[in-house]
C-alpha cells in the first residue's frame, strides 16, 4: 500500500511539474511573439539595411503621420531617427525635432514676460477706472484692404516658424512645407531658426519674406 501511495504522489508531483513547464513556455513563447509584433523595438537588421532600404522602410512608418496629434508625430519621428538613421527621412525628423525644442526654450521665457504684461495691464486698468477708447481705429473701411505680408519656403525641407502680429503673443510654432506660403493681412512679425541662431523679421503689408536652403536651421 505504501508503496502504492507513493508512486501515485510522485506521478502527481511529476504531473504539476511538467504543467509548470508547460505555463513556463508559453508565457516565453507570449513575451516573443509580443516582441516580435511591437513595431517600436529595436532590430539590429535595420542598422545592416542600405541607406535606400532604410529610406523605404521609414517613408512605410511615416504614413498617415500627418493625422497623428503633434506629441504623436514627435514619437514617430524618434522612432524613425532611432530605427533608420541612415535614411534622408531621419535627418529631416532630426531637423524638426531640434526645431521644435528651440521653440519651446524661447517659449518658456515669452509666458513669463506675457505674464508679466498682463500684470501689468490688470493694475493700470483697476487704477484708470474710466479708460477712452478710440473705437475708429478698429473700424475696416470698404477699398482700404492692402495686400497681406506673405511668407514663403523655397527650402527643400518643412521650415517651422512662429508668428506675432499688433498687440499679439507669439504663436506656432507652425509647420511651413517646401514651395508653400502663409499669409498675413495684417503687419505681423516671424521668427525662425538658421545656423546663426533665431531670426526676427518684420513684415508689413505687401512684404514678403522668403525661406530657403540658406538662411534656416541645418543639422551638421
């Protein structure tokens, strides 16, 4: 009997543990193929792809970028830099990532000195309780309109630029694809980025200003 109880424990025990070994390879066999289907893991292949192969393989990731939010279109843009270095596509992400980060350096000092003048203007109007205002001044007369101010890239690659018209805060920034333009009807000043650093131009009414391959920003 004892003997019999024992070859029943020890089948028992040998039954839980190949069960465990079971639970043991699928669950490596779950964590590979998960692996396998994040399109975000890095693959030693890709750095052995040529530069054209690479080029192909980032333009497949970049479809439907433009639909994405911008936090979105940052990831992907990362992703495809850390995934294809080699390609043409990398580098332009590269440009505009480094781009963006500039604005928003600028951005943080622009919100402390926008505070500062609204500050500012609360406790003048609190003091001057009985403001004149020169309403004629916002009035727009029929045939008065003058051709807008104009921005334009002739670069080869998207230019991001903010803008700030009369009484305005800097806004953007804003995306400016190769050979299109952005119009203002009103005098509004742009900043951008070249190899020099940031650029302020000021445009009035009928003025134009032209991007190109030149005057903006490059990675080197």
């Amino acid at each position: 009997m004892n003997k019999i109880t024992g070859i029943f424990s020890a089948n028992r025990i040998a039954s839980r543990t190949f069960a465990l070994g079971l639970v043991v390879y699928f669950s490596a066999m779950t964590l590979t193929a998960s692996a396998q289907n994040d399109p975000f893991r890095a693959g030693d292949d890709q750095q052995e792809l040529s530069p054209q192969q690479q080029e192909a393989d980032a333009q497949e990731l970049l479809k439907g970028v433009e639909k994405l939010v911008l936090s979105q279109q940052k990831r992907v843009a990362k992703e495809v830099i850390r995934k294809y270095p080699k390609s043409e596509s990398a580098k332009i992400a590269e440009l505009i990532l480094e781009e963006y980060r500039r604005f928003d350096q600028l951005k943080e000092a622009d919100e402390a000195a926008e505070a500062a003048w609204k500050n500012e203007v609360r406790n003048y109007w609190f003091v001057e309780r009985n403001p004149v205002h020169n309403t004629s001044y916002f009035t727009l007369l029929e045939g008065t309109q003058l051709s807008p101010a104009q921005i334009i890239n002739q670069a080869k690659t998207p230019v991001l630029y903010e803008m700030k018209g009369p009484s305005m805060p800097w806004n953007g920034p804003y995306r400016l694809r190769p050979n299109e333009s952005h119009d203002f009807n009103y005098p509004v000043q742009i900043r951008f980025f070249s190899d020099q650093g940031v650029v302020v131009k000021h445009l009035a009414h009928g003025q134009t200003l032209q991007l190109n391959n030149n005057n903006t920003l490059h990675i080197k």
